[in-house]
C-alpha cells in the first residue's frame, strides 16, 4: 500500500513539474541579452546571449510606444510590439508589452490566441468590448466592457478578441507572461495558411459551402501574401 501511495505521488510530482516548466523557465542569471550572432554565445531559451561585460543601456530599451500605430487595413487596429525581438535584454526573463491601436466605429484586433503567453490588458483611450472563450467543450465566453483604466485577463491559449465600440480611437497596453508569446490570429490561420487547408476539410468543419471557404481562402492567402 505504501509502495501504491509513493508511485501516486511520484507521478503527481511529475506532472505538477511538467506544468510549472509549460512558461518560459525562470532566467538562470541575472539577465541573457539576445545575440544573433553565435560567436561566443551561448544557446539559451532561444536566442544566444552576449557576454554580459558587453551589455549596454540599449539592449534593455526602445522608445517610440508613445506614437500611435497605423489603423488604416481591414480590420482596423495596429498592435506594435516590444518583446525579444525589438529589446534583447528581454531573452529569459519572460515578459513582453504591446500597444494596441483601434480605428474608430469598430477597429478590431481580431480573435486570436497567445500560445505561450497569459496577457494582461489595460485601456487608456475609448471604449473596448473585450472578451475570451474558454476551450472545448464548454466553449463559454467570458466579455467585458472596458473603458479607460479598466484591466481584462486573457488566460494563456484562450481565444480572444478586442473591438472598438465608441466613436473615437480607442488605445490599450498590454503585458504578456513570455518574451516571445507569439499570436494565431484565427481567421488568417485557418483560411490563409501556406498551403491551403483543403476545402473539403474547412467545408464540413464550419457547415459552409465549398465556393464559400474557397473564396474566402483566395481573399485570406492574398491578405497574408
């Protein structure tokens, strides 16, 4: 009976472990500034890191998220970015901002998912409707109206959505649990992806006729492309 009750909780050990390591793993030294360079790095997390006697101010600094972003596509918002890619400094310490524009009378950033990253949304200007949907097979959606110095938590992997309700541009920060959190937009996946799902596949799984996926796979490959 002992020996069952080790086993059980070796395992739930094992798995709680598992779980914990599923974020960005905790940054082993002080910082690791990302080198796209190899020359003397060291792999770590995804970028190599530059000997540290080399690092400067920059590497943990961009300016410029003070400068609204262009809302004239489609949709009608812009998301600039500030994560490993724009600030190395960001590399192992797993957290990463974007600032999100909206165009007036519904400028959307459309549903989409963070796979490796919760995010947490504050507005600063106009009025959000924001909202997430949980996973199968619940499927339930949990959305909120925002107005400024209003927060939304988006859980890590949850499909999520901000709309611009008001009359006025509309401005939101957000921060994200990983320095490269990466997005899905869904839409852009599913009917734009290189190469096309097949028709057939996306005709039955959204109940659509097939010359209505295919016209919406050309408008999608031509917007990615």
């Amino acid at each position: 009976m002992k020996g069952v009750q080790f086993l059980v909780a070796f395992v739930l050990l094992a798995l709680a472990s598992k779980l914990v390591s599923a974020s960005d793993p905790s940054p082993l030294q002080d910082f690791c500034v990302a080198i796209n360079d190899t020359k003397d790095g060291v792999f770590v997390n995804g970028k190599f890191c530059k000997d540290p006697k080399l690092a400067t101010a920059e590497d943990f600094f961009l300016p410029g998220l003070n400068i609204p972003g262009n809302t004239s596509n489609q949709v009608g918002s812009m998301v600039t970015p500030a994560n490993v890619q724009q600030i190395p400094g960001l590399n192992t310490l797993g957290i990463s901002l974007v600032r999100i524009d909206y165009a007036p009378y519904g400028g959307l950033n459309p549903p989409h998912t963070h796979p490796r990253a919760t995010e947490i949304l504050v507005v600063v200007e106009g009025t959000l409707s924001v909202g997430f949907v949980t996973s199968n097979t619940d499927n339930r959606l949990f959305t909120k109206v925002l107005y400024p110095g209003d927060v939304f938590v988006f859980p890590e992997g949850m499909i999520h959505f901000q709309f611009n309700i008001g009359s006025t541009n509309a401005v939101a920060f957000a921060a994200l649990s990983s320095q490269n959190p990466g997005v899905i937009t869904i839409a852009n996946a599913v009917f734009g992806s290189e190469p096309a799902i097949n028709p057939d596949v996306l005709a039955k799984a959204f109940q659509l006729d097939q010359n209505i996926v295919k016209q919406l796979q050309s408008r999608f490959w031509w917007d990615n492309n």
